[in-house]
C-alpha cells in the first residue's frame, strides 16, 4: 500500500457539489491500493499513520502524533499512486488493484483507522473534489513494500 500525508488544518471532500466529508486539524491520507497488497500492509500502513510525530508540542518541535492531538483523518481512495511512467506519456495503472480487491482493503483500513482516531472518508471510485490547507508544508509518502 502507498500513502500520501498531508498535515492540514483542515480538508473537506465534495462529491457533485455535495460535501461528503471534512475534518479540522489531522491529516488527510491519500491511499493507493496495489495488486500485491496485503493484510499485514494494511495494518504496517495503519500503525504508521497514527503514530507519526508530525505535528507539534509545547517546543514547536514535531513530537506528537495525529492521536496525541486528538487529531481526525480524512481518508480518500487514490490508484494514481500506483501510476507508472517508465514508458511512454500516458501512465500505467497495471499495479493498482482491481475494485474488487481494493474496495475491501479500502473498507478495512477505514473500519481498523476508526478505532483509534476519528476518520472521514471520501467515496471509492468516484470523482471527488478535495480542499484543504497543508500544515507546514507537511507531506509524506510512505509505501508498505519499502518500509520507508
């Protein structure tokens, strides 16, 4: 699994003009889902995001976690992360999971996420218009497979 994350103040997603989701401070978590993904991904994936100092204490250093600041997350379905380039200028998306595995990923990432932060999520598939203003900046990629 692949995760884009945004530190923000706040970030809303809209649907046909129709706001679907928002969140105050917390992060806003891009999440691509590959062909090769699998539980224990999903769950490396999840202890990272909710455990990543990036926001800050007292010092204005980055020591505290989304948790600590009691923070929400706001979670929108994105295959482009799986987008290859190597050939040509149309990429590929052959490393993305097919919706029928990747909408259950999608689904138990966000039902395990709930447990331990309040999460907001956008619509799998659809076209979703996302605002929100970046803390810092603050964005990480952060993919499963390399650990990093």
């Amino acid at each position: 699994m692949r995760a884009v994350i945004q530190r923000v103040t706040n970030a809303s997603l809209s649907v046909d003009d129709k706001l679907v989701s928002t969140i105050d401070q917390g992060l806003l978590v891009y999440l691509g889902i590959g062909i090769d993904d699998e539980d224990t991904d999903r769950d490396w994936l999840i202890n990272k995001i909710v455990n990543m100092r990036i926001f800050s204490d007292g010092e204005g250093k980055m020591n505290l976690s989304v948790q600590e600041i009691h923070g929400q997350v706001l979670v929108v379905s994105q295959f482009t992360l799986y987008a290859s380039t190597k050939k040509g200028n149309r990429p590929s998306y052959l490393r993305s999971a097919k919706p029928d595995i990747a909408i259950p990923q999608y689904e138990q990432f966000l039902a395990n996420l709930k447990k331990i932060v309040p999460t907001q999520s956008g619509i799998f598939g659809a076209d979703m218009q996302v605002t929100y203003t970046n803390d810092g900046p603050i964005t990480i990629t952060i993919d499963s497979r390399h650990k990093e």
